[in-house]
C-alpha cells in the first residue's frame, strides 16, 4: 500500500514538472526584464542649501522604485572632476575619493532596497558649493542627474565700537567675521532708515568665510541711535547690532581751551621760528667760514719722497704726470711702490682747509682728494674711505666718487678745476666745481682720530697731468 503512494507521486511529480519548469522560467525571466528595464535618476529640481560647518543630505532615488544594492552609485563634482563617494560591490570604495572629502561622506544605505541613493556630507564648507553629479549604473543601464548644492554660512554678532573723532563726529565701526556669501551690510537709524557708510572692507579669508568692516560717522544730536544690520542672501537671514551715543562722547568746546590752544599754536610757532633762525645763522656762519677758507687757499706742494717712480713732478712741486719710464729713485718706505700716487708736503691735524686741482691735457686716469698719514705705501692700495683715501676719479670715461662702492657722478661735464675741501673737526671732505662753485660731491662724515691728513694724487697713462693751484 505504501508504495503505491509513493509510485503514484512520483507520477503525479513526472506528468506536472514541464508546466512547473515554464513557470520558473517565466517568473525568472520577468524579473531579469524587470532589472534591467531602464530608469531614471531623480534629484531635487531646485538648490539644495547647507549651513557651514554643520551637514547636508543630497537626496537621489531612483524611478521607478527598485533595488540598487547591487549597483554601482556614485557621486561626483563634474566641474573639478573629482569623486566625492564611490557604492561599488555592495560597499563602499572611496580609494578614489577626493582629499577634500575624506572622512567627511557617508552614503546612506537604509533606502537602497527601494532605490534611494542619498550622500550624506559632514562639517559643510564654503568650497563643497557647486554641481554634484548622482550617477546609478546597473548591469545593462545608467543613469545620471545633476543637482546644485549652495553654501552658507551665518556669522557673527556685528561688534559695534568706537575707533576715533572724525569730521566734528565720531566714527563708529562695525565689525563681524564667518559669512558666506558675500554679506549685504548696511547703517539702519531708529526709525530703519538706511544711513550711508563713509567706509567698508570686505575680505575673504583662507577658509573661505568672508569677514566685514564698515563706518559711520555719528554726529550730536542726530544719527544717535544707531544700528549695524548684516544679511546673509542665501538665507535671507540677518544679525543686527544696536548702539546709542550719548552726548557725553562728543567733545565740548570751551572759551580757556580754546585760548590754551592759542597760546600753545603762538609758542611752537614762535619756537619753530626761532630754531629756524638758529640753523640759518649757523648756516650763515659755516658759508662765511667757507668763504674766508675759499679766499685763503692753501699753498699746496707735492712731496717728492712719497711720489711713484711713475710719477714726474714739476719743478716747483706743483704739478705731476705719468713718466714715460720708470725712473730709478731711491728706497723709501714713505714712497707709493706698485699704484701711481703722491701726497703733499703739507698734513692738517686741524681747521679747515681748501685748495684747487686743474686737469690739464684732458687726462682720463686721475685721481685727487686726501688720504691719511697711515695710508698703505707698499703693495695694492684700495682708493676708498676704508682705505684711508677721500677722493673723486675720472677712470676712462666715468667720474666717480671713490666710496664702497664707487658712486658714480652723472654730470653733464666733469669740471676742469675744481676745489677740495677739508674740515678736520667735522670729519668732513667734499668737493666743489671752481667754476661756480656748485657741489659735487660730499663724503659721508668720518673722524680722523687725531692723524694727520694729506692732500693726494693719482695719474695713470700719458697725456694726464694734476695741478695745484694757488
């Protein structure tokens, strides 16, 4: 009896497996079609806002609803090219992920079973504005749409102070930091009425937050009640700050201040007057000082004993120029071995002193000024202060003032004649043209320490010829 049951359903199980068969295939296919039937990707037909610093869900579903786990979602910012969140595989795989958003997404898994792809963004900054991109791929179909994200960011309380006195008012500024975008700020008075700023900055920071600073000038008695208002435009949300002025902060006149400001302006005029007149006549005193030394020139010869065996002086001492040979002069240690120098007879350890050197033949190797009783004699010599030498050069087709660096002397002909000055106390040594006695060239001041000062020559190549004047 048993088997008979069994015989009869396994027969039963024989004749009805075709039908079975066609419905599992049937079935199956209809699902496949339906998986791979195409789809649309939806996304909020308008901006999405975020507030800096807190987050943001960017909502993507698909339609009609269906199953996305085993999709591939992801979201992108196409302007930058860059991937924002990568659902591959049943999970997520962010090796691509952009650095900006690293640690910052989390895509939201809750809804994939019935289509919702959502992207989560934490701690919102001013540069995630921008086009995002939710594109869903599925084994036969993509899809893609694109959405808007706008940032903002609310700031601070406006900060109302008052800086300075201005205008017979006062200015009061308005400070405040942690917008985006761009706030709108304005001076509102009591009534609401809008008030001209004379002022207002506005500059975006590293972070991307704008920060904002404008003025107004409160006057007495009107404008006293006064109000910062700043908006964000995105949010159409502001923050105003309100301030009164009492009368106490404008400054009261009076009749004793006035006359001690009076009295103060005639006493600093009267001084500055008088200082004036002090530095004229010491001006004066130094011109007719100069002038007593101009018509009391030195009588300046050349010491034969320091002269280069280059060097040809002329019989009474006073002229030098470049030998055609070496003439074979005897040692001396005072004498100048290697460059083409010579000092004069007569050193100054006081007063001051001027005397006038002519460049005759039209020489363009020269040299003239002072040099100290210490200047090197033996080897290579460097014609600057550090040297111990005060001089000007014409070196070819440069004039030049000897300094360190040389400083060169752009006139529009270099002088024939001109005077040397020295002033031993005021360790001061300058040169003007002998022609109209304009100045040349003034060295900075230096002190020559107690040690003789010399006049001093240098000609190099024939056809250059110095000459002391009397």
């Amino acid at each position: 009896m048993m088997k008979m049951k069994i015989s009869s359903v396994c027969c039963s199980f024989r004749t009805s497996s075709a039908p079975i068969s066609l419905i599992i295939f049937f079935i199956t296919f209809q699902i496949h079609k339906l998986e791979s039937a195409p789809f649309k990707v939806v996304v909020p037909d308008h901006p999405v806002t975020a507030i800096v610093g807190e987050e943001i869900v960017l909502p993507c579903h698909l339609s009609p609803k269906m199953n996305a786990q085993n999709m591939e979602v992801k979201w992108l910012r196409p302007q930058l090219s860059s991937t924002v969140h990568l659902y591959h595989d049943g999970k997520d795989q962010n090796e691509s992920q952009a650095s900006e958003y690293q640690g910052r997404t989390e895509f939201l898994k809750d809804g994939l079973s019935f289509g919702s792809v959502d992207l989560k963004i934490y701690n919102i900054r001013p540069s995630d504005e921008g086009l995002y991109r939710c594109f869903i791929l599925s084994s036969t179909f993509y899809e893609g749409a694109l959405l808007e994200l706008k940032v903002a960011g609310l700031g601070t309380d406006p900060h109302l102070f008052i800086e300075h006195s201005q205008d017979g008012g006062i200015r009061m500024v308005c400070r405040s930091t942690g917008w985006y975008p761009e706030p709108e700020v304005l001076w509102q008075d009591l009534s609401g009425q809008h008030l001209p700023s004379v002022s207002q900055t506005k500059y975006q920071r590293d972070n991307g937050l704008f920060e904002t600073q404008t003025a107004f000038i409160v006057t007495e008695n009107s404008n006293q009640n006064l109000s910062c208002c700043i908006r964000n435009p995105y949010l159409n949300q502001e923050k105003k700050s309100t301030i009164y002025v009492s009368d106490s902060f404008f400054p009261k006149v009076s009749l004793w201040m006035v006359a001690l400001w009076v009295i103060l302006v005639v006493l600093f005029v009267f001084i500055g007057l008088s200082l004036y007149l002090f530095k004229l006549k010491d001006k004066l005193v130094a011109e007719l000082k100069w002038r007593r030394v101009l018509t009391h020139p030195e009588n300046v010869t050349l010491d034969p004993d320091t002269a280069n065996p280059w060097l040809i002086l002329s019989e009474d001492r006073k002229s030098v120029k470049w030998g055609d040979t070496q003439q074979d002069l005897s040692t001396n240690p005072q004498r100048f071995d290697i460059r083409p120098c010579v000092l004069g007879c007569e050193g100054f350890t006081s007063g001051r002193h001027c005397w006038e050197v002519e460049v005759r033949d039209g020489g363009n190797w020269w040299a003239a000024g002072v040099a100290r009783e210490s200047v090197k004699r033996s080897g290579w010599i460097n014609f600057d202060p550090e040297g111990g030498i005060w001089a000007l050069q014409r070196s070819g087709g440069q004039f030049q003032a000897l300094t360190s660096p040389v400083t060169p002397l752009p006139l529009s002909q270099v002088p024939s004649r001109f005077w040397v000055s020295l002033d031993y106390e005021q360790g001061q040594v300058a040169f003007f043209d002998a022609g109209n006695e304009d100045p040349i060239f003034t060295f900075p001041l230096t002190s020559f320490t107690g040690e003789r000062i010399f006049p001093w020559l240098w000609v190099q190549g024939t056809g250059s010829q110095l000459t002391l004047c009397l």
